[in-house]
C-alpha cells in the first residue's frame, strides 16, 4: 500500500533505492573471506572442483555471466553460464569435478530447479546456489548457498535481487580465489574493503536520478534503443536492455561494442538512441572508436562514463558521469543508472511498471 512505499512511486523505484541496504545487509556478518560463508564442508568441496557451471535465468543469468568475467580473471577459475531452459534439454559433456552455482532471486524458477536436477543426473553432484529466499526448493536442493538479503523483491523487474547476487557472486570469486591461491593476503583485504565501501559508493550513484530522468523524456519517444558495454560490462549492457524492454516496451538489443560493425552499426539512425556503459578500463580507447562509429552515422549517444574518463558532451552525445572508478566492482554501481533509465522512461510512457503486461515474478511452471 501507500504507506509501504514512502515518498516512493512505485515498488521499483523504492528496490532501486534499497540498494544500499540491501548489499550492506548481505555483507552483514562477513568478517572474512572464507569458503564457510557457503557452508559447512565448503572448502572441501571448493578443492574438489576446478571448474564451474552456472545456470539461471532472467536477470540472473545476466548475474551470471558478469561473474563468469570475475571468476576466470581472479580466481582464475574456467567458468560457462548457461541459460536453465536451454542446458537442461541440451546434450552437454559433463565433467563431475565441476561445481553447479544456480542463481535465483526466488528459488522457484521451474527451469533453474530442472536444469540443477539436470547437472546432477549428469554426475555432478557440488550444487551452490545464490538464492534471496532461505526457505526455497533451491536452497533446499543444493549441498551449499548463499543467501542474498535483498529483502522481499515486489517489483516484476528484478534490481535489488540482481545488485545482490552480483555481491555474492564477488565473495564466490573470493573465496575460491583464496582455495586456488590466486589472490595474496593483501589483494583480497583490498577487494573485501572495495565490497564495504559498495553501499556509500551506490548512495552517490542514486544522487545521479534527476539527469536520468532528463534523459528519460527522449527516451520515451523512442520504439528502439541499442545499449554497447565490452567486457565485464557487456552483461550490464544486456541487462540495461532487459529492463528498459521489460517495464517500457522499447525494443532494446544490447550488443559487446566490438559488435557494432559487424551487424547493429546498419541500424543506427538519428531514430536510434545508443546506450554506452563506460567505465575507465582498459578497453575504453576502443570503446572510444566505438562510439565514433556511432556519431558518424547520426546516432544518438548517452553514455555513462567513469569520472576519470575524457569523454565529454557535445552535438549529438550526451555524458552522465558516475562518481568514482570502481575496477572489478564497477558492474554493480553501473547497473544502477540503467535501472533509473528504464524506471523513468517506463513512468514517462505510463506503464504498469510493478506489473508489466505478459511477465510474471516468478515463473515456476514451465
Ligand atoms: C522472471 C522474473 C525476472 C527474473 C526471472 C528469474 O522472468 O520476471 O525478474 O529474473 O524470472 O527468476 P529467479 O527468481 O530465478 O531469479
């Protein structure tokens, strides 16, 4: 009702909000970086696998595949991601020194369920899950977990669940980093106190609203957007795309910006908004030439830069600047940004945005 949503408009727009809280309550109780978090029994079975298998859907396959960049470069882990509803009718070659991580906000997902009973009939048999809901099948049906306390999720389109798990996914990386022996001492200490500092840094990503919603008014006229992000930012790039098409109805594509020419570049028009995630990595020259491409074509650009970075605005691009370079965390704080995107443009078109048409929260038939 009213009351629960405070001085906020919808559910979505309080779970975007809730951000902060909700990571700094699943990081609650962390005092260290131990396989433990997932389990009793987790470091023996963190020295039992040497690779990972994850699967999801929705959203949480983005989740996913953003921790597929995390695991393979920290912990130096070999790592698929695979969509539930595809791996479990799917003929794969299983390998039993793998660990299964599922993802879900609910822990109900009739295809997630199906594709870990899947893995497991296939011989592998070390199940984790990230999962929002302690009492749920999936954390019943996996040996380990971790349980994200974003609180309970309302709005159809998923955010704070999303920011969570990518927060649990991180001490994933960790801990199997510290088993492997990829990170010194004081590397981890480093990325541990960066994850403390996520909901300070995420407060003042909030602070940005009012020049999203400027943005929002042009995006709503729209009936296509395209969204570029490279490397651990490509799948925020594809969920920036999920939730704009989800809750507004724009056709939005996401694509890894060294895409571009290979296909998209053909559609980029005046008509065409172009979304850019750009954090200051080591891709940004590239990204860069990217985006050139782009204004050559007449496009639109709006793009979200990391402060450091010299990309400023002009005819034809236009610049939010998120306030502080976050290197492997970024993902969480630049996601934000594109949920507000998606939340004003939907409120401008006047959709049901807790409710979006056809979708539901939680799918659990199939
Ligand atoms: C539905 C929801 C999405 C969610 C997906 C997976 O499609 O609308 O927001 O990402 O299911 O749900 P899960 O509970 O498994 O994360």
């Amino acid at each position: 009702g009213a009351a629960e949503l405070g001085p906020y408009r919808h559910y979505m727009q309080k779970e975007i909000f809730e951000q902060p809280r909700a990571i700094a309550d699943t990081l609650e109780g962390v005092e260290g970086i131990t396989p433990e978090l997932f389990g009793d029994g987790a470091y023996r079975v963190f020295r039992e696998i040497d690779r990972v298998l994850i699967l999801a859907c929705g959203t949480s396959y983005y989740s996913g595949s953003t921790a597929k960049y995390w695991l393979e470069s920290i912990a130096k882990i070999p790592t698929s991601v695979e969509i539930a509803s595809e791996y479990r009718y799917r003929d794969s070659v299983p390998d039993p020194r793998t660990l299964v991580v599922t993802i879900s906000q609910s822990g109900e997902t009739a295809d997630t369920l199906a594709a870990l009973k899947h893995a497991r009939s296939l011989g592998m048999r070390h199940t984790l899950t990230i999962c929002n809901v302690a009492t749920s099948a999936m954390v019943r049906e996996c040996e380990l977990a971790y349980i994200t306390r974003a609180g309970v999720e309302v709005g159809v389109a998923s955010t704070k669940a999303f920011t969570t798990q990518l927060a649990g996914l991180f001490l994933l990386t960790l801990a199997l980093a510290q088993v492997r022996g990829t990170l010194t001492r004081e590397q981890e200490a480093e990325h541990l106190k960066a994850m403390r500092h996520l909901p300070v840094a995420l407060q003042s990503v909030l602070a940005l609203e009012p020049q999203v919603v400027a943005w929002a008014e042009a995006f709503a006229r729209k009936e296509n957007a395209l969204f570029l992000g490279r490397g651990l930012h490509y799948p925020i790039a594809l969920e920036g795309a999920l939730k704009l098409k989800e809750i507004s109805y724009i056709h939005a594509e996401a694509y890894p910006a060294g895409e571009l020419k290979h296909g998209p570049l053909a559609l980029v028009t005046a008509e065409m908004p172009v979304v850019t995630v750009a954090p200051n990595d080591a891709l940004l020259e590239k990204l860069k030439s990217n985006l050139q491409e782009v204004r050559a074509r007449g496009g639109e650009l709006f793009v979200f830069a990391d402060s450091d970075t010299r990309i400023d605005s002009g005819e034809g691009l236009h610049v939010i600047r998120m306030p502080e370079h976050y290197g492997a965390l970024s993902p969480i704080l630049h996601v934000v940004p594109l949920q507000l995107l998606a939340y004003h443009t939907a409120c401008a078109r006047g959709t049901d945005v807790d409710k979006p048409r056809n979708l539901a929260k939680s799918v659990t038939v199939e």
